[in-house]
C-alpha cells in the first residue's frame, strides 16, 4: 500500500517533468518567441525526452526505401507504408525496450531523483546498443573482417593496396568495451548500495542487542537487592567481548 508520501510525490511529478519545457518557454521568449499554449506540449515532450542526454536524438530520419538498414527493417518486412521524413519508430522502440529492461532488472526507479545519475548511465548504454544495433547490420550486408584499400601511391602513379580492419567490425569493438564499462559501473553502484545496506543492519542489530543485554542485567540485579547507590554498568559489544576476552553478560561486574 502507498503512503501518502508516495502519493504526494506521484501529484507532483507532472510538474516537475515539465520543468524543462518552462525553461524552453521562458527561453523563446526572452528570444522574442512567444509559445502558443496549445503548442507547449511540444516543448514539453521534446524536453521530456532530452532529459536524458542526446539520445533522443540518436533515432535516424526515415529514408524510405533508402534507408542502409532498410534489409532488417520490420516494417518494410511487414509491407507496411515507411515513415518517411519522421523519427524512425524501430529505434526508437528498441531504445525504450533497452531502457526498461535495465531498469527493471536493476530495480530503478525513474521519478526517485535518487536515481538520475543511474538513468543517465541507461539511456547512454541504450544509446550505445543502437549504434552496436547498426553496426552488426552493416557487418550483416558486408562482412568481410578486412578490406582491402588505397594506401598510397608508387612513383608511377599506380595505387598502392593493402588489407585493412573492416572499420564497423572495429568500432562494433570500441563500443563493446564502453557497454561493458557502463553495466560495469551500474552494477557496482548496486553492490555498494547493499554493502552499506548491510552494515547499517548490522551495527542496528548490534545496537538493539547491546541495550536489551543491559535491561536483563539490570532487572537481574535490582531483583536480587535494593539498589541503594547509584550503579554504572559497563556493557560491551558481542565483537568487542569476544576480541578482548571478557566474561559472558552474566559476569559482568558492577563498579
């Protein structure tokens, strides 16, 4: 169940996603621009989706029949009309899906500001897999690892040749490492996350143990006589008894 806190915070993130486009707003118009109000949708989408850093813009124009990813295009598979002139959806699609699927197998939460940071870090892995999306695509057309090229010319003028990298294949691999490091450094934050999670538990429990051995000490003695003088009771961690070699609870002494 939702706290009020959780409601409250769900009332307001409208707000706070247009942010953004007030600032575009505001922009235009001390540029001289005035935003009709019923064109500030615009400006609040297209800030919505820059939030995140310049992947919004990665999704290639539609081409039509021209696009060099129009073999792999399931729309063109489809038979269905292309979107020429407009953001592809394919992309933009697959962006989205990468998107998701990295958050909810991480656990973030986009409206926690908590998790900016992290968000930044998944839309630029998705950013990244896009580009590696198109790069296999090509290497899918043509896949020869090496290629030969111009290197130079002898005196005569004739063309000197030589084997070179296929340079998709070499920026598929460039890329690869860049993605490795950024899952590299989500997963770490996650790990760090639970190690101070855990420690804070710890030295809780700690807490709570160290005060309930000094209740059942106390009731025992008060018990046993009248207190008639103030008395101190020294109560020490389990891990600081068990390093130091100190008796159990029940003998601790009184001073």
């Amino acid at each position: 169940m939702k706290s009020d806190n959780d409601k409250e915070k769900k009332e307001l993130q409208p707000f706070k996603e247009s942010v953004g486009g007030h600032f575009l707003a505001k922009h235009a118009e001390d540029a001289g621009v005035t935003i009709p109000a019923d064109k500030l949708s615009i400006i609040h989408g297209f800030m919505d989706r820059a939030k995140f850093g310049h992947q919004a813009a990665l999704p290639m124009v539609c081409r039509g029949n021209k696009c060099p990813l129009i073999n792999v295009c399931p729309l063109k598979e489809a038979g269905l009309d292309l979107p020429v002139g407009k953001k592809c959806p394919v992309e933009k699609s697959v962006i989205e899906q990468w998107v998701f699927r990295t958050m909810e197998s991480l656990d973030i939460d986009p409206d926690d500001p908590e998790y900016a940071v992290d968000m930044d870090m998944v839309y630029e892995l998705a950013g990244i897999e896009l580009l590696r999306m198109r790069l296999a695509a090509s290497l899918a057309e043509e896949p020869d690892v090496y290629r030969e090229k111009i290197v130079g010319y002898s005196p005569q003028g004739d063309p000197i040749y030589d084997d070179k990298p296929n340079m998709s294949l070499l920026l598929l691999e460039k890329y690869s490492k860049v993605v490795a490091k950024l899952r590299d450094q989500l997963v770490a934050t996650r790990k760090s996350q639970a190690q101070v999670g855990k420690l804070a538990g710890d030295k809780s429990v700690r807490s709570a143990n160290i005060l309930e051995k000094a209740k059942r000490i106390a009731e025992r003695r008060a018990s046993s006589r009248d207190i008639e003088d103030a008395e101190i009771i020294e109560v020490k961690d389990d891990e600081e008894q068990e390093g130091s070699g100190q008796q159990s609870e029940g003998d601790i002494p009184l001073l």
